[in-house]
C-alpha cells in the first residue's frame, strides 16, 4: 500500500519528524472534504432562502395588520353612510306623509279633491335599479373574496340609495303638483274691505223675499283695486246683467272666481294672470245699493262659499 511521507523539520531542531499517511486515508478526506463544502453551502443556500422567506412573511404579515385595519376603517365609514341614508329615507317618508296630509285637509275643507293616481303616474319615472349580481371578474370567486362583507354592504347601500332616489323623485313630483294645485286656490282676499253680506240666504234689499245669495259681498271705497286671488286665465271680462262689469277667472281644478259691480274691468279674456295681479276696480256698476265688489268662487259647477279658500279674510 502507497504512502505519503509528510517531513516536519521544527526550528532549532536536531532530528526532524516523519508522517506516514495512507493514500486511500488522503483519497477519504478529499471526498468528505467535497461533500462537506457542498453540504456547506447548500446549508448556507438554505438559510438564506428561509431568512428572506421569514422577511417576506413579516412585510406580508404588516401589510395584512393594515389592511385589516383599513378594512375595518372601511366598514365603519360605509356603516355612517348607512346611517345617513336612512335618515335620507325617514325624512323623505316623513316629508311624503306631512304632504299627503296638507293635501287631504286642504281637500276635506275646500272640496277639492288631491291628485289623482293618473296625474302621479303621469309625474312618475322609474328610476333604473341595478341588478343584484356584483360584476366581479372572471376567475374570482365571489364566496372567497377577503372584503366580502365590504362589497355586500356597498351593494345594499347602493340599492338603498337608488331607491331613495326614487322615493324623492316621487316626492318632488308630488310637491310639484301640489305647488301647481296651491297657486290655483284663491286663498287671498281679492280687495282690502269688510264683508256686509255673506254666502247663502239672505233676504234681498231690493225685494224684501228670501234669496239665495251666491257669494260675499266686500265693502269698499270706489276705484279700491281688486286683485286675482290666484293664478288663472281670464274666461270673461264685459256686462253681465245685474253685476254690471264682470269679470271671470279659471283656476284650474275645476275652480273659476268671478267679480261684479266693478268700476272698471282691467284685463281681456285669454289673458293670464298671477296671484295679486289688478284684474278690475270696486264700482257700483249693475244693481247695487252701494259700492262693493260681489265675489264669488265656483267649485266644479256648483258655488261654494268663497270665505272657505281666504286666508287673510276678517
């Protein structure tokens, strides 16, 4: 067997020193030498690929804790919103009732019934709702999605909030409708006077019998002006047998006012007029004992006491 002969001569020495070594024993070492070094570094590779391993798990666990908390952040704003929305809703609700309401004690004391289901449906537009499936895109399963809560939650406040959109079309609708009905009452007094005879039977100061008077007489000094007491369109303006000058006015909603004795008639048939626009003067024009406007307030035919729609009437 072949050996290696290693001659160590120390310093100051007299007799140096001899190493045999084997050569199978050199041929060994070199061999666990390799794999030691490989093992080395696959080691070594390893232990670099865990470190950077472990410091992408904590930036991905930090950044995991922040959106945790965003998401969190998240819901809590999207519950606010869900909050005012509701408010949204229960004012406009409230606002549709208080409404409503006006309009059906507007109606039971003047007779003029509120708006028909026809005028709603001619005022109404739908308003487009989304579907209910999120567009969410191909690959994704909906059921995993981290923020699913988040998209359910934006998905009912979505909806809600076409929905109150909806509802305060509506409203404004019907506010706008209402508004146009409440312009055509004649809810002031059309000359500054003192009533001297009202509405319903009397006994005639030209007679002395029972009759059937069909409005209120207004006392006041001749020439006083005689306002429109709403928005209307001028039906007729000229003689009328015993009311001298007349003058007639349409509402709408089936109500037309009229006015006799004037001292003289201010407007033409066709023309429009607004409420406290001069229509005519306080005359004794036709059969009258005195000067004084006759008002009088047709409700779809019939003649309705006028003291029924003035507001500002002593």
């Amino acid at each position: 067997m072949q050996k290696i002969t290693i001659v160590l001569i120390p310093e100051n020495a007299k007799q140096a020193r001899q190493f045999k070594i084997p050569r199978v024993f050199l041929r060994a070492l070199f061999i666990a030498s390799f794999f030691g070094s490989g093992l080395f570094g696959f080691v070594l590779y390893d232990y670099l690929q865990l470190r950077e391993i472990r410091e992408s798990y904590q930036k991905i666990s930090s950044e995991n804790k922040g959106l945790r908390g965003e998401a969190q952040l998240l819901l809590s704003n999207l519950e606010e919103v869900r909050r005012s929305l509701k408010r949204v809703q229960d004012y406009s609700e409230k606002l549709g009732e208080l409404t409503q309401l006006k309009v059906k004690r507007f109606s039971s004391r003047t007779g003029i019934g509120p708006l028909t289901p026809q005028e709603y449906s001619n005022a109404h537009h739908e308003v487009a709702m989304p579907h209910d499936d999120q567009h969410i895109p191909l690959g994704i399963e909906a059921d995993r999605l981290m923020f699913r809560t988040v998209f359910d939650k934006m998905k009912n406040i979505g909806n809600n909030a076409n929905q109150n959109a909806l509802r305060l079309q509506k409203l404004l609708s019907t506010l706008s409708q209402q508004r146009s009905l409440l312009a055509s009452v004649p809810s002031v007094a059309p000359v500054d006077g003192w009533i001297t005879s009202g509405f319903g039977t009397r006994i005639s100061p030209f007679t002395g019998d029972h009759d059937m008077h069909m409005g209120v007489d207004i006392a006041a000094p001749i020439g006083t002006p005689i306002y429109a007491p709403a928005e209307g369109v001028v039906i007729f303006s000229g003689i009328k047998d015993g009311f001298g000058n007349f003058v007639m006015v349409a509402h709408g909603y089936g109500v037309v006012s009229r006015y006799g004795h004037n001292a003289e008639n201010l407007v033409q048939p066709g023309q429009r007029v607004g409420r406290g626009d001069q229509i005519a003067t306080v005359g004794m024009s036709g059969r009258t004992t005195g000067p004084h406007l006759h008002y009088e307030v047709i409700l779809n035919g019939t003649a309705t006491d006028p003291r029924k729609f003035i507001l500002n009437l002593q």
